[in-house]
C-alpha cells in the first residue's frame, strides 16, 4: 500500500512542476518588461530628484545654478551642478573657463543596470510633452534645454524650460521635465505601445 502512494505523490509532483513551469513560462516575459519599465521610471526620478536639489540650492543660497549634462563620446552622460561665478548665468564657456565653479562632483545614472541610459527607444518618435500634436524631432539629442544641455534655475525658483528622456533602449521611455515660469518638475512615462 505504501508503494501505491509513494507513486501517487510523484505523480502529483510531477504534475504540479508542469504546471508551475508553464505558469513560469508565461509569466516571466510580462515581469521582465514591468521590471525594465520600473527601472527606466527610476532613472527619470532619479534626474527629477536632481533637478529638485539644483532648484533648491539656487532658492537656498540666492543663486544663478545650473545643471551641466555631459555626453562622452561613448554615450555616457554624467551631471553636475555649477554655480554662476561671474553674473551672466551659468554657461558652457564659463564652466569650461572655470568662472562658474562645480558645487557638486559628476554622478551618473545609479545602480539601475547597464541598459538604462538617456535616450529614445527605436521606433516611430513620441510625441512632444510642450505640444502633442507633433513629434520630436533631433532623437539624437535626449537631453534639451532649448539647444543646451545646462538646466538653469534662478533665486526665485524659475527654470529654463526643458526635459531629459531616460530608455532602455527596447521600448521604455521616461521623461524628467522642467516647467521655465514656475520651475516645477515632472516625471512622465510614454506607453510607446500607444504612441
């Protein structure tokens, strides 16, 4: 009789694993995807957050600061924020001059894996957060402060209008974004499946 049963058991066994290997095996893409979603949202929060901190030392200590994106030749983007040394704003000629000093070091994107990276997704442009009636144009150029990659906040807490845009490089895309007049700072998430 104990033979019997012991049969039976892995029998069950057996059959619960199939059934949790198909359970599995339709389940993990959709989790992967939310997963990489998540993280692209991260990486655009983790961008807003900086420009919080930007707007705040600029209130905080009644200054011109900006924020200085830098591309290197690999794609890599690293941040930092400068202060208006001299009384024109924060430039890129300044910063490279040394008239506007750095007030924080260059960070990049943190922890959020090697595929999260400023950027669009392949595929058909998204369409423009300022005006969704058209597309974007230059998807070249992730990050945009007009045709500047320095996001400047003022003592009053006015911004330069502008976004940065965060992908995975498959199909997620998330947006950091600076509204000028009140310098309020938004995340946006794009369903590209909708686009």
């Amino acid at each position: 009789m104990r033979t019997a049963e012991r049969g039976y058991q892995l029998i069950e066994l057996l059959i619960a694993l199939a059934i949790s290997s198909l359970v599995l095996a339709w389940g993990i893409p959709p989790l992967l995807s939310l997963a990489a979603g998540l993280r692209v949202e991260l990486a655009a929060a983790e961008v807003a957050s900086t420009f919080h901190a930007a707007r705040f030392h600029a209130i905080r200590y009644d200054a011109n600061v900006g924020l200085k994106f830098h591309v290197a030749a690999d794609g890599t983007v690293t941040w930092a924020l400068y202060r208006d040394g001299d009384g024109d704003g924060v430039l890129s000629a300044d910063i490279a001059s040394g008239d506007d000093p750095p007030v924080t070091r260059e960070v990049r994107l943190a922890h959020l894996g090697r595929q999260i990276r400023f950027g669009f997704p392949p595929g058909r442009a998204p369409r423009d957060p300022g005006d969704p009636r058209r597309r974007l144009d230059r998807l070249e150029d992730p990050v945009r402060f007009n045709r500047s990659d320095i996001a400047s906040f003022s003592p009053i807490g006015t911004a330069t209008p502008g976004t940065v845009y965060v992908t995975d490089g498959l199909r997620h895309l998330s947006a950091a974004r600076v509204l000028g007049r009140t310098g309020k700072i938004a995340c946006l998430a794009y369903d590209v499946e909708r686009e």
